[in-house]
C-alpha cells in the first residue's frame, strides 16, 4: 500500500483511500509507504510469478507486467541500486523467469546461428510492451548480481585459417604503397604526438622510432574468402 501513487497494480499495488486519512499513521506503522521506487515494482513482478509461477502470462497479466515494467523504469537512475534478492523479466515464452537465469539478444546473426543450442530462456525485450527502452542499456544499468547474460558473452568467433587463399589485386598494392610511404608515416606520427602533447608530454625519438618500425611490419593480404566458426 502506498500513500501517494500514480496508478496502482490491483490486486498487487494500491494506493491508499484519502477517506481513510486519520489512520494514516497506523498504517504507515505497519508498512506503509510514502510513494513507489524501483524495488516496490521489482516486488510486483515478483508477486506476478509467483501467482503465475512460469505458466504463460493471460492479457490482464501482460498488462500488469506492462505497468510494474513501466514504474520500474521511471526511476532509471534507481536500477543500479535495486536491493531485491531477485528481478524476474518477461521471457519470449510470455511467463517471468529470473533475470539470472535468461539471456538477452545483443547480436541477433550470432542469436540466429546458436538459438537451438540454447537452453535458457530469452528475455522478451520491451518492444512488445510498446515500451521505447533498449534492452541493452536495461541490462547495463542493472547491479551485476541482477544482470542477465548477453548472448554474444557465450559466444567465440573462431577464424579458421586452413584452406585460406589469398588474391591479389592493384587496391591491395596501392594501400600496401600507401601504408609504406613518408607521408602516411609523418600523419601518424603528427596524431600520436598530438595526444601525447595534450598530456603535457611529446614524443620521445625511442617512440618516434618503436612506431616507425612497427609501421614497416604492417603487410596488406586479400582473402578470397573468410570463415568463421561459432565456439
């Protein structure tokens, strides 16, 4: 029960009848608070789950989901400090799964090429909510005990490298030729030393000479074609 509320979420969250007013101290002794922060709609969707427990959520549901998700994120700057034991989000399966125990699509090639290979479920993202918030920014702002896994934090890209052929053709010499030459090498040189200058401190002649050497190590290659596993 809240004192002041902008909507409630019956029969989960509700604001307290004015007429009841001179009892107001009684109940703020016995729990009540004064407005909604982001943990009181944490609590919510915890309420939801459980009532549902991992059953596919009814429209009327999915409305209150909306609400709680809602009053959740018009306190963003409070996500962060989010003290609940566990945040449960809205799965691809339209049930409430703890946020721990899902995996958000960062990636959506890499999520097409492992899906089935995924056990976890996915977290159902707030575009069907009709909410405009990216999904990845949610899950940054979270506390890390809170954050759900990014698909591409399981994924390795591998470059196979047998079988490789190379092509040659006259972009790659020019480039080669470019990347070679005393205009490109003083470009560069000009750049690193302008950072360094911004620090109140220039280039050494070991520097100059370390970039110098490097630049002279830097060799063009086409492939006719690349591939890449997935690990």
């Amino acid at each position: 029960m809240m004192e002041n509320l902008e909507y409630e979420i019956l029969p989960y969250l509700y604001k307290a009848p004015t007429r009841y007013g001179k009892y107001y101290d009684v109940l703020r002794m016995k729990g009540m608070r004064n407005q909604a922060n982001c943990d009181t709609y944490a609590q919510v969707l915890t309420r939801i789950y459980q009532c549902n427990m991992q059953q596919e959520s009814h429209p009327e549901e999915m409305h209150r989901m909306t609400m709680a998700l809602n009053g959740m994120l018009k306190c963003e700057l409070s996500l962060q400090k989010l003290t609940v034991d566990a945040l449960y989000l809205p799965t691809q399966e339209r049930t409430l799964r703890k946020s721990t125990e899902m995996f958000v699509a960062d990636n959506d090639k890499l999520l097409r090429a492992v899906q089935s290979q995924i056990k976890e479920p996915l977290f159902l993202g707030f575009a069907p909510f009709k909410i405009r918030w990216d999904n990845g920014d949610f899950v940054k702002r979270l506390p890390e005990r809170l954050r759900p896994k990014f698909v591409s934090q399981i994924v390795e890209e591998i470059l196979v490298i047998d079988g490789i052929e190379e092509t040659f053709s006259p972009t790659v010499v020019q480039l080669q030729e470019s990347l070679g030459s005393l205009a490109f090498e003083t470009g560069v040189l000009r750049v690193m030393n302008h950072f360094k200058v911004k620090k109140s401190v220039g280039m050494s002649s070991e520097e100059q000479q370390d970039i110098k050497t490097k630049l002279t190590q830097v060799v063009v290659r086409e492939l006719k074609e690349i591939k890449v596993t997935l690990n």
